[in-house]
C-alpha cells in the first residue's frame, strides 16, 4: 500500500455528479454488531472500501459467514456458528483497525472469550482503550495482559453498569452499546456520543430486539435483553466523504452533485459551507455544491462533537479556506494532533500558522497542554505542486484537494490508505475531470 502513487495536475475545476454510499464510521460497526443475532442479518448501501474487507475478514475468522446479498451493495452475515479464532490469525488481519476492540462485548457474550492484538507499541494501554477495558470490567470482563496483546473473558453472564465518559467519545459509546444489549440488567451510559452514525447503530440494535433510550442530556439507558436476531438495515450515507467532496468543489471552483448525499446528516456543515461563500442545492437524490465566482468569506470555526461541526470535516474545509480573502481561526478541539497535516499546505503555498492556545468562542481541554491546536489560515494563498506523503486518510484527502487545487504537478505517496474510506476514489476522480493518474505498488 506504501508504494501506491498518485500524480496530480492541478488547475482544473472538478465538474460533474458521484456518488456515495454507506458511512465508514457505521458499516463496520453493523457488521460487528450481527455477530449478537441468532439468525442472519442483512445490511445494504455498503461501501466497497477497505474497512469492510477487513471486517469481513475478522469476522469470518469467528466463524461468521459472509456472502454478498440480492442487490449491489449488500451482505449477509450469518453469525450461527460464531466461534474462537486463533489469536495469531486476528492479529495477522486486524492490522491498525480497532475492531478488534468493538468485537470484545459481542465476543464475550457469545462464547465468553476476546482477544485483542497488539495494534503496535503504545496503542495497547493508551487512553483511548483504558476505557474501553474499565467498561468491559465493569461489565464482568476479566481482562489479561500478555505480550502478543489482551486476552479478555467472560466467568459469567456480563451485568449491566453505570458509567460516565469524560468525553463524549463516539468509540467508547460504541463499546459500550455494544456490550450491553445483551448484558444482565440495566446500562445507564452518561456524556455518551450521539453522532448520527451512533444513532444509526442504536437504529440496528433496536431492530435486532434490543432495548435502547436515548435521553436529552447525552445518557443512553439499555435494558439488556436475553436474545437477539438479525436485521435488515441500509446505512446511512457516508456525510464525511459527502463533506470531502464539497470542499473539493469549493477549492478548485467546481461544480458537484453528490448523489445519496442527505441534508439532515450535515446541518451544520451546509450553514458552514454557505458562510464559506459556497452555493448548495438540496434534493431529494443528494446535494449539488458549488462555487458562484468572486472571492470567499474567512470565518472563525471551532471544531466540536455532534451537533457541532465535526472534526474529520475541518480538515478538507481549511484547504478551501486557504483561498477565501482574509484571516481565518480554527479551533481544533475533539484531537489534539489534528492540524499537523498543515504543514503539507504551507509547503505548497498557503498561509498558516498554528498555535498553543484556544483561538476560540471557549477554552477546550487542551488549552494548558501544550498542543497546537488552533490555526490561522491567511488567503487567498497560491497553492504550488509538491511531492507529499499521505499521512492518514482525512489528512491524506485534504493532501489530494490541495493538489487539485494548485498550479502544476504534485506527487502524492502512501495515497492506497485513501481506499480505507473511499469507493472508488480514482474513478470518481477521473469522472469529475481531474486529470490524475494512479500508480500502483509494485
């Protein structure tokens, strides 16, 4: 994958229609979740990305069998014969993914053991999974650590608990949705994510026979239930890839209508995007995005969880903001690192500056912790070709739309981690007009 290439000449305004699919931060959970049915379940409107393969493959390793369904887009995922998989096989697929941390809570219910590898050095152990392993404990989990990763089992039914996240983490709120379906009694999960992606996860729970309130002030509440079966669902479609595709619109001065985009999932976005200086119009096939001509609006952004504006969105949206007249903030603050991709933009041209402190409405917790985690972003800047390595895959997005967006050549490296989230992203390329093309690993 590290050897994939994409070589882009920019200038051309990016005009024409694509479409997406179901969303990344859903599809993988859905699968996970049918391993909890006693019968099949069914999911449509799946994207062909990698994630999906890779879920497929470490469910598949549990005994689940996956066959692709009546229609394009769909599987089934039979989960009746769900059993152990070898450890080293897990390991050996699971790659960077974290699934193998959200398949624990089904695992451990179906037969009473889970095993996550070690996702390389301080990935085991740091934040982000020490709360996944103190909720799995406080459900009953009995957790295990050995060199080659954790080994997690169940000594009996798991119990129902009372939790509170410090943040409103959208993996956490997975874990613990996930864990307490079938769980002995009540749940009561408190500051719990509601992005839509966890609503539409709860929507798949609920149709599989599980007992789940959301409730006003962020707490879910689950009554755990002594049986699942499987569900038909379609996903909802994919707001991060739609946004994507958006800003690249706005920053080349194009003109794209994203067929299955859906106006409910990206509120807040389509107000940002307006304000922006960007044209939008809302069907009910998708959405059209454009640039009208004359110079766009600098504003000022804070980044946020649900209903906020999203942090995988600022990073496509500054691109564009590189070329609106005048200063703009933004103010990251659901990660901490999340700006270090900026460095790539300034290589090409733009303005940008980062600072430690919150260049915000409100002080974020990382404010006194010496990250840089705001940016000024000057413009309208001339963006120039560069040869760039695509770090991860939002960052490794924004590198494209830069890319397109600058006069000349650029070489973008490491881009097959793009194919993670995005169906087929050198086709819906070439279809919009870009001229790029796409050199694979030898």
């Amino acid at each position: 994958m590290a050897g994939e290439v994409l070589r882009v000449q920019g200038g051309t305004p990016l005009v024409g229609e694509l479409t997406v699919r179901g969303a990344k931060n859903l599809v993988p959970k859905a699968m996970v979740a049918a391993l909890l049915g006693t019968t099949p379940s069914r999911l449509r409107n799946i994207p062909d990305i990698a994630d999906v393969g890779i879920v497929s493959e470490l469910v598949e390793l549990h005994g689940v069998r996956v066959t692709p369904g009546d229609e394009p887009g769909e599987l089934v995922l039979d989960p009746s014969a769900v059993e152990d998989a070898d450890v080293v096989a897990v390991a050996a697929h699971a790659g960077s993914s974290r699934i193998p941390v959200l398949l624990c809570g089904p695992l451990l219910h179906r037969t009473g053991r889970a095993f996550i590898p070690d996702l390389g050095g301080c990935r085991i152990g740091d934040r982000p999974i020490d709360f996944h392993l103190d909720a799995l404990r406080a459900f009953g989990a009995v957790v295990d650590k050995r060199p080659d990763g954790l080994y997690l089992k169940a000594p009996e039914r798991l119990r129902g608990t009372l939790l509170t996240l410090p943040y409103p983490s959208v993996g956490a709120t997975e874990q613990v949705l996930l864990t307490a379906v079938l769980a002995d009694g009540v749940t009561e999960l408190r500051n719990a994510a509601v992005e839509p992606e966890i609503v539409d996860l709860i929507a798949v729970l609920q149709k599989m026979g599980a007992n789940i309130s959301l409730h006003t002030d962020r707490t879910i509440r689950v009554v755990g239930v002594d049986e699942l079966r499987g569900a038909t669902h379609r996903s909802m479609p994919d707001r991060l890839e739609v946004a994507s595709w958006a800003c690249t619109a706005l920053a080349t001065q194009g003109d794209v209508f994203v067929r299955g985009a859906r106006q409910v999932d990206m509120m807040t976005f389509l107000n940002v995007f307006r304000a922006v200086g960007g044209e939008i119009d809302i069907t009910d096939d998708g959405i059209r995005f454009w640039h009208p001509g004359g110079p766009l609006t600098p504003l000022h952004l804070e980044t946020d969880v649900h209903p906020g504006f999203m942090t995988d969105w600022q990073q496509p949206l500054v691109v564009a903001l590189t070329q609106a007249s005048g200063v703009s903030i933004v103010h990251e603050t659901v990660f901490e690192g999340r700006l270090g991709y900026t460095d790539a933009l300034v290589q090409m041209g733009a303005t940008i500056q980062l600072f430690r402190e919150c260049l915000g409405g409100q002080p974020c917790r990382y404010g006194q912790r010496n990250y840089a985690h705001s940016a000024v972003i000057a413009g309208p800047s001339k963006l120039y070709g560069a040869d760039l390595e695509i770090p991860d895959l939002r960052g490794g997005f924004s590198y494209v739309i830069a890319a397109l967006a600058a006069q000349g050549h650029s070489t973008l490296r490491n881009v097959g981690i793009i194919k993670r989230g995005y169906e087929d992203f050198l086709g819906k390329l070439a279809g919009l007009g870009a001229d790029v093309e796409w050199v694979p690993a030898s």
